[in-house]
C-alpha cells in the first residue's frame, strides 16, 4: 500500500518552480520544473518556432534535450535554431535526431542527462498511452514537452488527447501565436 499525507507534509514539500519572469511569466506563471506540457496546432502555424524559443527560454535553467523527430536535421530545423540564436547555448541545448523512445530512456537515466526534453512531435514518436505513462514515471525529475499536430482545436489522436488531459500546461499555436491553458497560468 502506498503512503499516505497529511496536509502539513504536503505543504512543507519543496517543489522547485521555473522562475519565469517577464512575458514568460505573464504567460505561464512560474510551472513546476518536472511534468508533463503538450503544444499543438495545424501545420504551418508556428509549433516548432514556439517550441524553439521556449527551448532556449528554459535553457537559463538546465540542459534542453530537442527530439526532432519530424523535421531530423533538416534546413527549416537549422534556420529555426539560428532565428532563436541556439549557438549561445552551448552544451545546454542538445539536439537529438530521431531517437526512438527507448535510447530516450536510457539517455535520461545517465548522470547529467537533460532537465527538459522537447519531443517533435508525439505522431511521429508514435507511442501509446502505456508506453507515455512508462516514459512518465521512469523520469519523474524531467518536464517532458510534447509537440503535437492538430484536429480542428484538439490535439490528434487517442495518445494525444490522453496526453493533453494530463499534461500541466496545455498550449494550443495558432497563427504564430500561442495561447495557454495550463495549471500555472496567473491569476487577474
């Protein structure tokens, strides 16, 4: 059986949030360094161009890992990176080229491994639910951020839209403009 907590043990706990200032801050709050977000959006609306900011956002407070699935090393994920000036980042960011999810669980559980990892996207990953959980639990002092194509306004497909529902920050591109709908978000 599994513990259980009193109010005072849980309130005591120290989570250690992002400190996220200016419009970042405005944005999301300052959100827990471990966990789940998903991005989603149609194609062409700006979901890697998001992701590749909020890549070198995150690099001032660990190691970024970028799984680029759907694009690898391609011009349009090289002229990305160069728009957000990722060369200033040095051996925070890494760029992973298509690994399957299981070097990815290896590589997350050497010394050293990155804080955050940036997955491009869920369809082209192509796990299930069980095989997320899995990755989830295995990494619980990682924030996994999941970038994923789009139905109309919902992410697409079963994985996806499981995902969404757990995930602490749920944040739709559309338009080059993104739009948040998380657990962190501050209140007016």
């Amino acid at each position: 059986m599994r513990r259980a907590y009193s109010v005072s043990e849980v309130l005591a706990k120290k989570n250690t949030p992002l400190p996220f200032e200016g419009v970042w801050a405005q944005s999301f709050g300052q959100p827990s360094r471990t966990g789940v977000w998903i991005i989603w959006g149609e194609s062409a609306n700006g979901k890697s161009s998001f992701a590749m900011q909020l890549a070198k956002e995150l690099c001032k407070y660990g190691r970024v890992a970028y799984n680029s699935l759907e694009e690898s090393l391609s011009l349009s994920f090289q002229e990305n990176m160069k728009r957000c000036r990722m060369q200033e980042e040095g051996g925070r960011f890494l760029v992973l080229d298509r690994e399957p999810i299981a070097e990815l669980g290896r590589r997350l559980k050497k010394q050293r491994s990155p804080d955050f990892v940036i997955i491009d996207s869920l369809q082209y990953l192509g796990i299930n639910y069980k095989e997320y959980k899995k990755l989830k639990e295995q990494h619980p002092s990682k924030l996994f951020i999941f970038i994923s194509h789009a139905d109309g306004d919902k992410p697409k497909g079963a994985t996806a839209m499981s995902i969404q529902y757990d995930a602490d920050m749920k944040i739709m591109v559309r338009g080059y403009r993104a739009v948040c709908k998380g657990r962190f978000i501050p209140q007016a």
